[in-house]
C-alpha cells in the first residue's frame, strides 16, 4: 500500500456548507473501510485534506473523484504520494 495526501482547496465556500455532510458521511465510510487514515479542515478555511491508502495513484484519484465536495465543484483536488514517516514514540503515549 502506498499513501497519498489529497489535498481538497476550496472553490465555493457555498456549495462547501451545502455539501458538507455528505462529505464527512463520504470520509467515514472511506475509514470504515481502511482508505482513509486521516483527514481534516485546515484552520484558515481554504480547504482540507486527506490522507489515502490505495495501491495506485489511480485508485486514489478515482476515490477523490467520488467525494462529493468533488462531484459538486465546491473542492477541487490535487494528490501527491506522500512518503509516510512516524515518531514510533508518540504511538505509545497513553
């Protein structure tokens, strides 16, 4: 498996509040299913994003495709294969 950051710019903060449920219902079902190992807003309001587990670019990008941020144009999106490293440290912090 490999990992990819899909990061989610805005593109109508309008269609954004309109399609947000359905966004977030769309990520938790991804996670159900072990796509998705984390995801967030960023904190200025420009958009989000996504951190995917797929075995190919395309696969990822035909998850993006399906987002519906995405299917509505109120996101566009933009994937990079990000090379996972983990502070092991921190794993272990009770």
């Amino acid at each position: 498996m490999r990992y990819y950051a899909v990061l989610l710019p805005m593109i109508d903060v309008e269609k954004s509040i309109q399609y947000r449920t359905q966004h977030l219902k769309y990520l938790e079902d991804m996670r159900n299913a072990g796509h998705i190992i984390a995801n967030g807003r960023f904190a200025d309001g420009n958009g989000g994003m996504v951190i995917y587990r797929a075995n190919s670019i395309d696969e990822v990008t035909e998850f993006a495709k399906k987002d519906p941020y995405v299917v509505h144009n109120a996101r566009e999106y933009v994937i990079h294969e990000w090379e996972l490293v983990l502070n092991e440290a921190l794993l272990h912090i009770e």
